[in-house]
C-alpha cells in the first residue's frame, strides 16, 4: 500500500539548494522519502509526506533545510495550549528549552 | 546492574561491563504486554551504559539504543546469535523516536555517555550505529567533530539490522521509510483504549444515572431504557474513535483524522439505533436519537483526533490545522448533542 499521507501545502519545511552540498544526509535520516537524488543534486520531492520530525535539518551541515519541527500529537497541543504539563510526551516547545524536569507519561 | 537479564560480566580495557543475551524470556513478554497497555509503561528503564551482546571484540560493531526496556529488547532480539556492543542513552525511559524529538536522544547525550563508557579503548574502530530515527536528535557531523566517532544511521527498524549488517551497513530504500501498516496500529490502540476508559467509567454511570430521570415510567425502567441506550451510544463512540479508526485509517475517506472518525461515529449511531430497537427492544425517541447523532460522531472526532499522537506520519502543522476547525465541531457537536438529549429527557 502507498504511504499514508496527512493534510497538504500545510508543512513548514524549506529547502535552500543553493546552500545544499549534495552530501545526502537529509536522505538518509527521512522517514518519509522527502527529498531524492537527481542527476547529482538533492531535491525536495515529497512534501507533503513530511511529518515535521526535523531529522533532516538537524543533520544538515550547511543549514540548506529548515523545518519548525514539531510532534504531531492533538494531545500534546491541547496540553500545551491548556498550560498543562499533561499526559504525553510529545511537547510542543522546541526542543531547546525542554525542562528536563518536565514531568510526562506518554510514548 | 542488577538486572534480571544481565547474565554475566565481560572484561574490557574501560572495566567491567555487563553482558545480556538476546534470547527474551517471559518476564521480557510480559513487560512489553504491560507497557502496551499503560501499566507502569513510564518507570520501563534499562540502566543506561555499555553491554555486551554475544562475546564481542574490538572489531564488533557498537549500536546504540534508548533505555525504554522495549526499546533495547528489539535490538537484542534482533541480533540473535551475533556480537555486538550495545550503548544504551538516558532518554528518561522514552523510545528512540520520541526521546529524539525531545532532545533526550540527542548529540549532547550521546557524546556524554560515549566518553563516560570509555568506549575508545574498548573498540579499535570509531563507529556508532544509530537507529534512523534518532535522527531529529542527533546531528551526526557534531558527533564526529565532537568525538571523532562516525554516526551511521540503521534502519528505521531493529529487524532489519542483520541484513543491514550483512550488507556492509547498507539500508534498502524500505529500511529507511517509516510505514503505519495494521500491526503497529493495533498494538497502539490498548493505550488509547485505557486512557479513555479512566474517563468512561466516571461517565457511563452518570449517563446511565441520569436517563433514569425524567418523564416516563419509572426511575428503573428509565434507566434500562434511556440510560441504557446512552451507555450503548458511548461504547459505540469509544470503539469508533479509538478502535475502528485506527483500524481503518487507510480506507476512511479524507485525510484530517477527526473526518475520519466523524465518518465512522456517523456509522457507529446508526449501529446502534439499528440493535437497541431491533435486538433490544428498547423505547427510544426520535430527538434521543438526533441528540446521539450529535453525540457520538463528536466524541468519535476527538478521540480518532487524538490518535495523531500514535501515528507515524502527522505534522504539527497538520495537525493545529486540523484542530482549528475539528476542536470547535466537536465542542458545538457535544454541547448541541447534550442539550438534544436532556430536551428529550425532561423538556418533551
């Protein structure tokens, strides 16, 4: 079966070719098969199978992507809109300020 | 290192390290049955450090995994009959994934507990085995600069590590894609189920309570009639959103989960308008039924809604789009359902 895809034009992931070194590692990470090879340069293939994991940005080494990565997770925006700490894992905050006190039961 | 599936000690040039096997025993079963349902699914560790797999050497290669106990007995079980160093991170007890979105998977840990293991003098090469998905968490160029250790990332799965060994750490375009197929979608139902059931049992009662009162025969009667059919309507909203949903997933039309769960609370009411009447005989209303077909598909909405959390393959961006308009339908659906249903209990 093909992939199951969510909500179109909705992500917020941004490839910069011009910044791109060819190395592949956004291809590699992907969960989804964003982006693919073509005649010796990456190219954004895919978009709206991206899930906004930020596997690709993370490990671009000339910061050719940006994504505002981010859990998917209904729970979790309730909670974070409620100021819950809440059930779930996923939070919402980018990873940067993550607490690490933050108390959380799910995943 | 006391722990029940360490079953000796190896000497290594960094000092003793604990050896685990792959074979999995029931306490292993038994634990992976009860985190899938929620029990004690947060407090499921492994000590984070270095194990040996087999009886490994300075060549054997190092992989690395999260300590949530279902995590780590993946990768062992995986590696049946092989000899493997196995560097477990402190994720706070979270699996691969989530613990990379979070940060916890992530280049600063990895760097931290690759220097606390000594892992330099216990292996002659300088390479570590991520699973894929750790990926949002660790950067591998950092590890490198960091360390001088290489970060080849796996398969997304732990089972396909033979083959990816075998193949020189080479992935298959499909080892690298994560897919939602129906096995993963039923083992994460139980989850949803027992979340939703620590609300259900406080309300089913007050439902059933409440159609006892009002106009008609008496409280009994009522209850058996009205609260009855209320506590059925639930049941189907439970099994629609949280059950039949995920089920389904691929073949619901639409892609916003809550259309989906809408559709098939839609479906679940007229279910049950058809088996209260025809098999249970129960005295139902017309405005008692619309009240449930107002009912039913809203809270079929949120719950379907919230497995966006389960899936694999939602974006947050996706999914506050979705919420923009599926969290008001479900408040209007539930509130317009409520007052339908207690018109039709005590106003008519």
């Amino acid at each position: 079966m093909k992939n199951m895809v969510y909500l179109k034009d909705v992500v917020t992931l941004q490839f910069n070719e011009g910044q791109c070194s060819g190395c592949g590692m956004c291809m590699v990470v992907c969960p989804h098969a964003v982006f693919g090879m073509n005649s010796g340069r990456v190219q954004m293939e895919n978009k709206d199978d991206c899930m906004e994991c930020g596997a690709c940005s993370m490990n671009c080494p000339t910061g050719a992507i940006s994504v505002q990565s981010g859990v998917g997770c209904a729970a979790a925006v309730i909670n974070s809109a409620l100021g819950r700490e809440g059930s779930c894992c996923c939070v919402i905050e980018s990873k940067n300020d993550s607490s690490p006190g933050k108390n959380t039961t799910c995943c | 290192m006391n722990q029940p599936f360490v079953t000796g000690f190896v000497q290594t040039p960094a000092g003793i390290v604990p050896k685990i096997s792959s074979d999995l025993h029931w306490p292993d079963h038994w634990g992976t049955i009860k985190a899938r349902w929620g029990v004690g699914r947060m407090h499921y560790t492994v000590d984070p450090g270095l194990y040996a797999l087999g009886e490994p050497n300075d060549q054997s290669p190092v992989l690395v995994t999260a300590n949530y106990k279902m995590s780590f007995d993946r990768l062992r079980e995986a590696l049946s009959n092989r000899k493997a160093w196995i560097l477990v991170l402190d994720t706070k007890g979270i699996n691969v994934w989530c613990a990379a979105g979070k940060g916890t998977f992530g280049t600063d840990e990895l760097v931290r507990r690759v220097e606390f293991s000594g892992l330099d003098q216990v292996v002659s090469h300088r390479r570590l085995i991520l699973p894929q998905l750790s990926g949002p968490g660790v950067a591998a160029y950092k590890v490198k600069k960091s360390i001088g250790f290489n970060v080849v990332f796996g398969p997304v799965q732990a089972v396909d590590l033979p083959v990816f060994l075998d193949a020189g750490l080479k992935a298959t375009p499909d080892m690298r894609q994560k897919t939602f197929p129906m096995g993963e979608r039923l083992v994460l139902i139980p989850v949803e189920l027992v979340s939703a059931l620590k609300w259900y049992v406080l309300i089913l009662p007050v439902f059933f309570l409440l159609g006892g009162l009002g106009a008609s025969s008496g409280f009994w009667n009522n209850a058996l009639n009205h609260g009855l059919f209320a506590v059925l309507n639930l049941l189907a909203a439970l099994a629609a959103g949280a059950v039949l949903t995920p089920i389904l997933l691929p073949w619901l039309p639409g892609r916003a989960f809550s259309q989906k769960g809408v559709i098939m609370g839609v479906i679940m009411a007229g279910v049950m308008v058809v088996f209260s009447t025809t098999y249970l005989h129960l005295n139902v209303g017309l405005l008692e039924i619309l009240a449930w077909f107002f009912l039913t598909p809203a809270l079929s909405a949120y719950l379907a809604m919230n497995f966006t959390g389960s899936s694999t393959f939602t974006s947050l961006s996706g999914v506050r789009k979705e919420m923009r308009w599926a969290v008001p339908f479900e408040i209007i659906g539930g509130v317009a359902g409520l007052i339908l249903w207690f018109g039709s209990r005590f106003v008519v």
